[in-house]
C-alpha cells in the first residue's frame, strides 16, 4: 500500500548509510531495504494486494495482445461514417442512432443496453479511437504507481511481469522517493531499467500526462477520493485504473454524511455493506470519468482484509457515456426487516427507432414495507451493472493456478477469486440467512436447504466472496419470504410481540408451494470439490499499520504486536544497538 498522501507533511529525515541499520524484506522477486524507524510506509498484509494485482498485470497484457491481434485481423467491425465531434463513440455495428432528434443515418446502430448486459465481451467495449491506435505495433505496457512509498509495489511489477515497459513511481514525500531510489538500485540492473522514480505531487503529474499510462495503480493510505478525478484523466483509452480504498468505516455506513461528501453516495448498514463499498467505489469514478466523456468497465472488484480493490478499464465516448443513468441504482433497505429493492436512475424508450434516455420510473416501494410494515432507508446511488468480468476473472484464476510458485499468497488470492468466479455477476447485493432467521426468530435451516428451496423455485442463487454467509439471488423478496413461512410452518417459533416485524411477516399466508428436496446446483462447483474459499488470517494482527511518521508506542500493540513494537520503541533507545536482519518484519517502518 502506497504512503506519501498528499495531505500529510512529514519533517525530513536523516537516512541512514549504515547497512546494518536496515531490514531486508523480500517479497515475490523483490527486496526492500526497511527502517525501523517508521520513515516510509510498507505494509505485509497488503502481499495480497500486490500479487492480485501482479495478477491481473499479466492477464490485462494477455488480452490486449489479443485484442491488437483481433483489430488487425479485422475480426471486430468497426463503425463508419462518425462525425468529428463523436469520433471515439462505441462500436457500433450496422445503424446508428441520434437519441436527440430520431434520425438515422443508414449505416450504423448503437448497442444501448450493451454495456450493461454484455460488459464481459472486451473486444466489443473498445472505442473506435482504440481501434485506429491500435494499427501500428503493440506497445509495452507504461505503468504509473501513484503512491511509491518504499517502491516495492513498482519493482515487483518491473521483475515480475513479462512486457511491462516503464514503471513511474511517483511520491511527494522526500524520504519515500530516497527508499525507491535506494531499493531500485539494490534490486539490480532490471529495476533500475524500468523503475523511474519522481518527487512530485501525485495530482500534479497525473494532470501534465493525460492519456499517457495503460496503468494507473491507485494505493493511498486510506480513500483514494482526492486523486480519482486526475487519475481518470491520465489512463490511455482502453487503459486500466487499479484503485484501493482503505476507508470501510466510512464505505460502510459508519459515517454516512462523510461517505457522501467523498464519494457522492449514501451508505446504508447491513450484511451487504462491503459489497456495497465496492459499489459505492465504482460509482464514483464513473462519476469522474464522465466528466471527460469517458466511461468505466468493471474487470474485477473484490473485499480482502480491511480494503476494496476494483479493476476497471477507461474508455472515452460521448455516446456510450449516456449508458451511465442505466448503472446506478438506489437502494431502499427496510429497518424493520430485511427487504431491500433497486431503484434504477435512468431507462431508456424506443419510440419510432429512436432511443432516448429518460429518468427511471418511481417508486418502486411504497411509504411502508409490504412485508413487515416499517419505513425504508435510502441509500445511494450505487453501481448496479456487474461489477466483475467472469470472462477475465477465469482468465485471471487460471494465470494465478499456472504460476503458483511466483504467487507468496496464491492460497489467498486463488480462494477469493474462485468464490468471485462462481458469484451472479448480475445480482447487486446479497441476503443474508442468518439475518432472515433473526427477523423471524426461528432457526436456521442449512444453506444447502435454503439454496435448494429457491432452486426449485425456479430463481438462481449463489454466494459471494465478501461473506461466507452471502446468499445472492434474483429471487424476489415475496418469494424468499414465502419460503421462510414455509420452514417456519414446519419449526415453530415462539409467539413475538405483534410490532416485531417478524410477526407481520410470518401472519402471511405462503401463496409459494415451497420444495426443499435437495438441488443438484444447490453446491457451487468449488463446494463439491471440497475448494476452500474463505481462509483464515495467517497469523495475528493482520491488519493496517502505522501510518509512515507517526513515532511507534505501545499504544500500537493492537496492531503491530507488542514484540514489534517492542523493537521499535528499543532501537529509538538504543540508536546505536545492532539488531540481525530478518524478512520478517511487517511493519515499517
């Protein structure tokens, strides 16, 4: 995880020269060269972060090879006859549409719905102005690690991935641009090829390089908010922007007004909160890309530890940016119970073979619950499209399993990605069944019961990868209530107090003839396999560190352990104390 925010100023300090007073930390092919002195931020547990992302690196470089190949075959149609002032709308196939006054053109039409219903097919998401880069030959990648701190993020990628061209590392902290060019110079002659380090505002020079990096790589020490709007603006078309937000007390609902004034967007708490993050995540850097007439594609969007890591590629098109009311969604959640129902922004009409966009139609609740009675919450607006590419995510998977052994947390990063591969990538959020048995006070059937139920139901349903507990469905919530009864009918609960919204719900009759027998699809393949999913923390206080220049006390213990802290506070003591290296320091310091 990158350090050097911009808000943060940190008196300069004195680097040492002495070899003994740095701790070697080797992760992947990399070695860093670490103080115990908390001068630049590096975090262990964010190893998964950064073999994710090395990931997903090697698949990104894989398909644009493809693509290039695919447009120079002239196996994708590209549209024709475009104006000036539109010349990098979407593909376009055989006529093209004015929503604004109805006409046609005779030679090409817009897919409207096609970035929400058919985000997985990549070739078809390129712009023309993509298309017309992509004639000469394919470069290399040109990556731009927003926040360096100790560069370790920067020079595994230089070593660790085949076709990477130039990586810049960019940091405005002093004493973090002096670890990079110290930890690029002890890595050798690769790194100090490609691994370019700068003093400089991140912001700043992101904005004097619009469209200039295939790779933004966002990894701030908590919300990545005030660097998303130059961010945006310098990922090439096609390109990809990696963000990670750290801040999921406020993504969460913690702080609701605050997630708002950051992101656009209202929180609401429930089982779903992470997924909702991510979401919340999404919608705002579409939020910004719309404001240079560009328009995300979701690749991969995962919750691991205590952050949201997304994967989007950038496209520009005035055009398809009109799709973007049709992606968000509102959410109202019931505080009594645990219904909740989408709200879409925008919709599209037809009327003579022209496509307007409108506002979408409201509301779709009414003042009181229609299963318990209680009010609603809104929150909102969220991104409602997928959020994941399964085609990218199985390419992704399948790159991780055939080079395990470059991989230090493949067991975890394999487990998440098996579970995403596996989630309905068109189902935002999720229930949760121990939430529905609480509401109920009743006990809980299996989840291979429950899985089953709405099987045979004839709905779909799976889990998710930010809780174990997850149930994702398109079923409706009539009907998962309806199948709530029905258990009930048959495991008695205790009578409630008639304004507990479990007994306005459970007065319903079932109109839904429930069958619990057993379904074959009632297991997800990783299931039957016996495939772990959801992996335990490797050892104790995995979590966020010392933010880099905050002196390290035993107040720190919580976090780090009070033997790490104990070394730390130790070495200020003993200035002059020899300590053996050892790669397992995880803090920084």
């Amino acid at each position: 995880m990158g350090g050097g925010g911009v808000e943060q100023e940190k008196p300069e300090a004195t680097v040492s020269t002495d070899p003994n007073d740095y701790t070697i930390i080797k992760e992947g092919e990399a070695e860093i060269l670490m103080h115990p002195n908390n001068e630049v931020f590096y975090n262990k547990t964010q190893v998964n972060n950064r073999d994710l992302s090395i990931a997903v690196l090697r698949t990104f470089i894989s398909k644009r090879k493809e693509e290039h190949a695919a447009i120079l075959n002239k196996k994708v149609k590209i549209g024709r006859n475009v104006s000036n002032e539109d010349s990098s709308g979407p593909v376009i196939e055989e006529t093209e549409t004015n929503p604004d006054n109805g006409e046609t053109n005779g030679e090409c039409k817009m897919q409207v719905e096609q970035s929400v219903d058919d985000p997985g097919d990549s070739l078809k998401e390129l712009p023309k102005a993509v298309f017309r880069k992509a004639q000469g030959e394919l470069k290399p990648l040109k990556v731009l690690e927003a926040l360096a701190a100790s560069g370790l993020r920067a020079l595994r990628y230089a070593r660790e991935v085949e076709g990477l061209g130039q990586v810049i590392a960019v940091d405005c902290d002093k004493a973090s641009i002096e670890a990079c060019q110290r930890n690029i110079k002890f890595n050798g002659s690769v790194a100090s090829s490609k691994v370019e380090p700068h003093l400089a505002d991140t912001r700043v020079y992101m904005l004097t390089h619009l469209k200039e990096f295939d790779v933004v790589d966002l990894d701030p020490y908590g919300s990545p908010c005030l660097f998303l709007d130059s961010a945006v603006q310098s990922v090439v078309d096609g390109g990809m922007l990696m963000c990670t937000a750290t801040d999921l007390a406020v993504l969460c609902g913690g702080n609701g007004e605050v997630c708002y004034s950051k992101y656009g967007s209202y929180p609401l708490k429930g089982k779903y909160c992470h997924e909702m993050a991510l979401r919340i995540l999404l919608a705002s850097i579409e939020s910004h890309a719309n404001r240079y007439k560009r328009y995300i594609v979701p690749i991969l969007s995962v919750q691991m530890d205590f952050y949201i890591r997304v994967f989007v590629r950038i496209f520009t098109s005035a055009s398809a940016m009109k799709n973007t009311p049709l992606k968000l969604s509102y959410v109202y959640q019931c505080v009594g119970c645990d219904s909740f129902h989408l709200q879409s922004v925008g919709r599209t009409v037809t009327k003579n073979k022209s496509v307007k966009f409108v506002a979408g139609f409201a509301p779709v609740v009414p003042q009181d619950c229609s299963d318990c009675g209680k009010k609603f919450n809104m929150g909102g607006p969220i991104w409602s499209a997928p959020i994941h590419d399964q085609e990218w995510v199985v390419s992704i998977l399948a790159n991780v399993k055939s080079l395990k052994d470059r991989y230090p947390a493949y067991e975890r990063i394999s487990a998440v990605l098996t579970t995403v591969s596996e989630e309905l990538i068109d189902v935002p959020l999720f229930l949760s069944l121990h939430n529905l048995c609480a509401t109920l006070k009743c006990t809980s059937p299996s989840a291979v019961m429950f899985r089953s139920a709405v099987l045979n139901a004839g709905y779909r349903i799976s889990g998710s990868h930010v809780n174990p507990l997850a149930m994702k469905t398109d079923a409706p919530m009539e009907v998962i209530w309806d199948i709530m009864r029905c258990w009930v009918k048959n495991h008695p609960v205790k009578a409630q107090p008639p304004d507990q919204s479990g007994t306005a719900i459970l007065a319903k009759e079932p109109t839904l003839q429930v069958n619990f027998t057993r379904a074959v699809a009632s297991l997800s393949k990783a299931q039957s396999k016996k495939v772990a999913r959801f992996l335990p923390n490797p050892e104790r206080h995995w979590g966020p560190k010392v933010r880099a220049g905050r002196r390290i006390t035993s107040k720190h213990a919580s976090l780090m352990g009070l033997d790490k802290v104990n070394v730390c506070v130790n070495h200020e003591e003993e200035p002059d104390a020899k300590r053996p290296k050892t790669d397992e320091t995880s803090t920084d310091s």
